[in-house]
C-alpha cells in the first residue's frame, strides 16, 4: 500500500511529462529588508538560488525564514530592496511568478467545510489548470503523497501529518519549476519524510529547484548542496555543506575503533599535531586534530605508528563537523 | 473566469456550511412568524413591512457573516493559498462580497414572495400602487443590505479580532444601511426606486474600493 501510494518513479514521469519548458534561471535577494512595525524580520539579506539548487535554509525561530519564503511567493509586499527571477524584478512579473512557483507552507487553513478534494479543485482551476486534465492530476498527486482514500474527507478531519501532506499535494499541482517549502518534514512520519525527502533529490536531478526551511538539521544534511544560515534577520552564511565545514575550521576528527583485545594501545599524545583525545568507549577514541594542520600527513603518521605498534583496529575514519556542529558556533559566533 | 472560481467557490461553501439553509429557511420562516404575530397595522400590506423588516435582519446578517469570516479565514491564513496563485486581491473580496450579497437576496426574495402570497390570499388581489410601492421596498432593502455587505468587508479586513469585527459590523452595518431609506424619507421629490439604486451601488462600490486597497496593502 505504502510503496504503491509513494511511487516516485511514477511520478516523477508524470511531472515531465507535464513539466512547459524550464525557464526557470535564478533566484536573487539584493539587501533585502523587511520590518513588521518595531520589528525587523529581515537585515539587507541578499542571496542567490541558482537552477537545479537544493537550498536548505535554516535558523531559530523567529529568524526571518518564513518572512523570507513569503517574500519569494508574493504574500509579502511591502519591503525594500531587489527581488529578482531571471534578472527581473519581481513586482512586474506576478503572473508568470504563480506560474513557476509551488509554496508549500508552514501553516495555512483551510474553510471547514472543505474537502480534501475540494481544495486541491479550487487551487488547481485558479492555477490554470484546466477541468479535464485537474481530475486526472489530482488524483494522481493525492496517490503520490497517499491521501487518496481520503479524497471526500473534509480537511478539519485529517490529521496534522496528513494536513501536511495536502499542503504539498497542492504545491506540486501545477508542476512547479521552483518549489518553495515551509517546515515541509515537521509532523511527518518516518516513511513521509523519507519519500518527501527522496521527492526532493528526484525533483532536483531533473532541475527543479527547490528552496525549504527546515529546523531538523540532519534532513538539511541529507537534502541540500547549497545552505543558508539565518539568525535576527541576518544571513549570516550561505555555502555549500562542505563549504560551511571547511569555512569554520573546526578541525579534523579522527574515529578509530580498536578491537576488544588491543584497546588504546597508541599513544598519540605524543604526536604534536593531535589537539585533544576522547575516549568514547573502551574500544572507541576521537582524536582531535588541530585545525591548522594537514590532516592527510598526521593521518598517515598516525596510520604508521598503528603498523608499527601492531594495534588491531575496526575501522579508522575522518569525521566531518556535523551541520548542527556548524550551525551553532554560526548562531552563537564563534567563526573565524 | 478567477471570479467565476472564487465566486462559485464561495457560494458552494455556504451550501456546505449549512449557512445558505439557515438563510433560506430562517428568514423565510420569520415571514411566517411575522403574519402570526403581527400588530395591527389597518391596511398597510403585510410584503412591505415583511420588507422593511428583512432589510434590517438581512442587513443585519450580512454585515456579520462576511466580517467574521474575512476576520477569521485571514487570521486562520486561509487566503496564503489563494493570493500565490495568480488571483487579484480585489477579485477575491468582491468575489466574496457576491456571494454573500447572492445568497441574502435569495432569502429575501423568498421571504418576498412568501409576503405576497399571503397578501395576495388576504387581500384578494394586488393594485399596481400596492405593486410599486412594494419595489420601492425591495429596491431599498436591496441597497440596505449592499451597503451592509461592503461594511462587513471592511471591517473583515481592517479589524483583526473576529468579535470586534462582529460587534462592528452589527453596530456601523444595520445603522449605516439606513442611508438608502433616508435620503427618499427627506426630500419627496426623489424617486426612492431610482435613488435607492443609486445608493446601492455608489457606497458599496466606494467601500469596496477602500477595502480592497487596504487587502491589497496587507502583508500575509
């Protein structure tokens, strides 16, 4: 049941097979400020999101993402600085702006009295799509996130997971080229957030592009190539994953894992290069190198004296600073 | 055509919500309640004052229904999903306006027709005096419950609590629609029929201009 309602493959091809041509070229934010009376949402932001990215955008509550987000899909106005699509400002494109974007957001009601179907209906003819082809779309977008059965169901009865799951069956109704996700993994199940999340690698092979907020650090880990760190209004990041590791110089770690039989049997304290050694477990170290180091030659210094000494090891592994790692030493400024 | 949307929309949810039931029933009803219990009013025909009266209710109602509902589907962020397709902010209130305006005048008219039937079972047959006074009425209650509407909206989208917004509208709708009848109660040379109209649709195209001006500002 689960796998033939989320059958990507299926739907993937569906969406090419509609997909008009990608005009779709970029995204751009020139000082972008916004304020809601006393408060400013958002400080001179400026970014760029390119065709095919994979944006993941992330920050405390309050940061400025949704304000962001809603910049993007027209909701919000009034604010100054440039927002250009394809090198155009956006206040004179309205129209084709609908056309090429889907938003998904992070809250949004619906009237009681609707169905799930009824919704979909309503947004789809507004969209432009037309009556004949709206039946067949519908149902098959419902199929893929796995609310068909629930097609007649007035929304008010759904779960919140479900709700969720409706907010993006719309946003994908017309076959976006620039997808715009609020929070779209909050409230999911396991296997929702792992085909939204597979949704979004398929989407971006074929260049979609795709702009989402997210406070689950290891979902934007998993998802973006390109990410944007935003804190009180500023940005105060945007890189590639690799990018913002490298950036912040947080060192190499090295995880060594030792048999039960030959535990510590190293003693790397000598080896100037190594900063700190954590002792995880009997048979697991984490060894700290100092950040201005080459970790390749320590690496292979290390690697010698295991060989020399005869330690039995498991496994023996760089491990990059983790995006959460990252993320809080941006949040809490501590980069260099 | 996104009018057409929107509009039918709208009206579809009102048959869903029950609320065109209520209306089409209720006002009916009170008609029939107002024929039991009706003072003596010597030959004042029963549809007029049926009119009079529904004007007010209907006023009434109109302005509360789309205030509260713009109030509350803006606050509940209903429209977000609208407004990001290509919809004109404007086309989605007067859209709304329609609607509610519709669904009123069908219940009037209904309670109308149910007014004239009875007189015309009591009073043996309808003069054309009786007939064009009885426009007059209608013309003006038409008016009243325009103007009414375009209070609601207003409200709907100036006010952010929803039983500020009720309060308002009950308040400013039922007192402001009054100007449709009193210009015609203040000078006699005034056909009420023609100046009726007249008000019906200049006040509501006025402050439907100013709320959609205001929505059109609103960040969502």
């Amino acid at each position: 049941m689960v796998s033939q309602a989320y059958n990507i493959e299926n739907f993937m091809m569906r969406y090419e097979e509609s997909l008009e041509e990608n005009n779709f070229q970029d995204l751009k934010f020139h000082n972008v400020t916004k304020s809601y009376k006393n408060l400013v949402a958002l400080k001179n932001v400026s970014l760029s999101v390119r065709r095919g990215d994979i944006f993941g955008y992330i920050g405390p509550n309050g940061a400025g993402k949704t304000t962001t987000l809603k910049i993007i899909v027209g909701l919000i106005k009034d604010y100054s600085g440039e927002y250009l699509i394809n090198n155009a400002v956006v206040s004179d494109t309205k129209s084709d702006l609908s056309k090429l974007i889907g938003y998904h957001p992070q809250d949004v009601g619906f009237q009681s009295w609707r169905t799930v179907n009824s919704a979909l209906y309503t947004f789809g003819r507004l969209s432009g799509i037309s009556k004949s082809e709206l039946e067949e779309r519908i149902l098959f977008t419902l199929q893929f996130v796995g609310l068909q059965d629930f097609r007649e169901i007035k929304i008010k009865y759904l779960s919140g997971g479900m709700i969720q799951k409706l907010r993006l069956a719309q946003a994908l109704l017309n076959f976006p080229k620039l997808l715009i996700l609020d929070e779209p993994l909050s409230g999911l199940d396991p296997t929702s957030r792992f085909q939204i999340k597979s949704l979004i690698k398929a989407l971006a092979q074929k260049e979609i592009t795709i702009l989402f907020s997210s406070h689950i650090l290891n979902d934007v880990e998993d998802i973006a190539n390109k990410i944007g760190i935003i804190n009180q209004g500023n940005i105060m990041k945007i890189g590639t994953p690799s990018q913002l590791q490298e950036d912040f110089q947080l060192g190499n770690i090295i995880e060594m894992i030792y048999t039960e039989d030959s535990h510590k049997c190293l003693e790397l304290d000598v080896i100037k290069e190594v900063e700190k050694i954590e002792n995880y477990s009997n048979t697991m170290q984490l060894i700290h190198l100092r950040a201005d180091v080459n970790a390749d030659e320590v690496s292979h210094t290390i690697l010698k004296k295991i060989i020399q000494q005869k330690c039995r090891i498991r496994s023996y592994r760089f491990v990059k600073p983790s995006l959460e790692k990252v993320y809080l030493h941006y949040l809490n400024g501590e980069v260099k | 055509m996104k009018f057409l949307i929107i509009f039918s929309d709208e009206f579809h949810g009102f048959f869903k919500s029950k609320v065109m039931f209520v209306l089409w029933i209720g006002l009916p009803m009170i008609t029939i309640l107002m024929h039991f219990f009706q003072p003596d009013m010597a030959e004042f025909p029963f549809s007029i004052l049926v009119s009079i009266v529904l004007s007010a209710i209907g006023g009434t109602i109109a302005s509360a229904m789309i205030g509260t509902s713009l109030t509350s589907e803006i606050n509940q962020k209903v429209y977000d999903l609208f407004l990001i397709r290509p919809v004109k902010r404007i086309t989605l209130l007067f859209a709304k306006f329609c609607a509610v305006y519709l669904c009123l005048v069908i219940a009037v008219l209904i309670s109308l027709i149910l007014g004239l039937l009875i007189d015309y079972c009591t009073m043996g047959g309808l003069s054309n005096t009786f007939m064009r006074t009885l426009f007059e009425s209608l013309a003006t209650s038409l008016a009243a419950i325009a103007i009414s509407c375009s209070i609601g909206l207003l409200f709907g989208v100036t006010v952010s609590s929803v039983p500020v917004t009720a309060i308002l509208s009950v308040y400013v709708g039922n007192q402001l629609s009054a100007l449709s009848i009193l210009p015609a109660l203040l000078v006699d040379i005034i056909n009420p029929l023609a100046l009726a109209a007249i008000i019906g649709i200049i006040i509501p195209t006025i402050l439907i201009i100013i709320s959609s001006i205001i929505f059109i500002r609103k960040d969502f």
